[in-house]
C-alpha cells in the first residue's frame, strides 16, 4: 500500500512540474511574420503582439523575426527585421509574460542604417501593464547599438510600448529572465519522479 500511495505522489509532482511548462504553441523566430494578434512562445517565455502599426500604412510593410532569435543564459532575444513599404515610423505594443522565470530587465537596440542620429529612434517603455500606471522603464535609444536597462523589481508579466521612428532594417528585444529557485525545485523533483517510476515499470 505504502508503494502505491509514493508512486501516485511521485506521479503526481511530475505532473504538477510539467504544468509549469509552456503549453505547445508557436515558436518565435524562424521566419515568423509578426501582425497584431501574433503569439508565440520562446523558453518560458509567452509574447503576445498586441499592436504592430506602421506610419504611414501600406500593404507591403511587414515586421519578421529573423533566426537571430534564441536564448543565450538569462536572455531570451527577439531579433526584428523590418520592411517598411515608406513607412517612416513603427509602433510595436506586446505582453511578456513568464511561466516560470521571473523578468527582471530589457533592451532597446537597434542597427542604425546611416541615417542622421536626429532621423532615427528607438523608443521604449516598460511597465507591469497595458495601461502604463506602474512604469518600470523608459529607454531612449537615438544612436543605435545596444542599450540595456538597469534591473528593475522582479516581474512575471510585463507590458512593452517600442516606438520606432525612420525604421532601420534589424532592432532586437531581449528580456532578462532568471528561473526561480521553487520552480527549478518542481522541475526537478518531477523528472526524478518520472525517471524513478520508469525505471519500476522497466523492472516490473
């Protein structure tokens, strides 16, 4: 009896450690074409595209990830080339939000194309929600190459406003993002679970 009720709770931590992994969903970077109302997934991390506004519009804009997108350590990177169809202006609104690492600071970068500093813009605002009552961030970024904010408070969702004015062809995203120590605990007291029954099932 003893058994049975350690192999129903030892199933039961696994199950509950592969609840805190992403769901199956679209997987940023590869091509991706970003539009409002684009999701996809990186890690742990979800980005949801709320809006993706080109000024003025035309119907051959578009906005791609590029296979520069990936994780390396605590950064999760969103790598964006743009194809303004004479748009001179890109306004990008988008929900980070973190199932199991907590965020803690973001950049704003972008590759200048050699227009003048006072053409060209990248600005940023970061805050716990759309609504923009609690800031965390504000970055402007005038000269291009690579900004990165100070550490701000510890947030598992976070609301982004970028404002790109005279778009140049590549500015990346990237959202610091560390595992808290309970859900790295969960993580791996499920796969030990998981590989321990396995193995009586084997045996069995």
């Amino acid at each position: 009896m003893t058994h049975k009720f350690a192999k129903y709770l030892i199933l039961a931590a696994g199950a509950l450690s592969l609840s805190a992994l992403p769901a199956l969903a679209t997987t940023c970077g590869g091509d991706l074409i970003v539009t409002s109302g684009t999701t996809c997934t990186l890690g742990a991390l979800s980005f949801d595209f709320d809006t993706v506004s080109f000024d003025p519009a035309a119907s051959a804009d578009s906005l791609e990830l590029t296979t520069g997108t990936g994780i390396s350590g605590d950064d999760y990177t969103l790598d964006f080339q743009v194809t303004p169809d004479g748009a001179t202006d890109l306004l990008l609104e988008y929900t980070v939000t973190s199932l199991a690492p907590v965020i803690t600071g973001v950049d704003n970068s972008y590759l200048s194309n050699g227009s003048s500093p006072a053409d060209q813009s990248l600005d940023e605002e970061v805050c716990t929600n759309s609504t923009c009552d609690d800031e965390l961030m504000v970055l402007d970024n005038t000269t291009g190459g690579l900004q990165y904010s100070s550490p701000f408070a510890a947030q598992s969702s976070i609301f982004i406003e970028k404002d790109f004015a005279f778009p140049s062809s590549f500015f990346t995203d990237s959202v610091v993002a560390t595992p808290e120590p309970s859900s790295i605990g969960f993580m791996l007291i499920g796969a030990l679970g998981i590989a321990l029954v396995s193995r009586k099932f084997r045996r069995a």
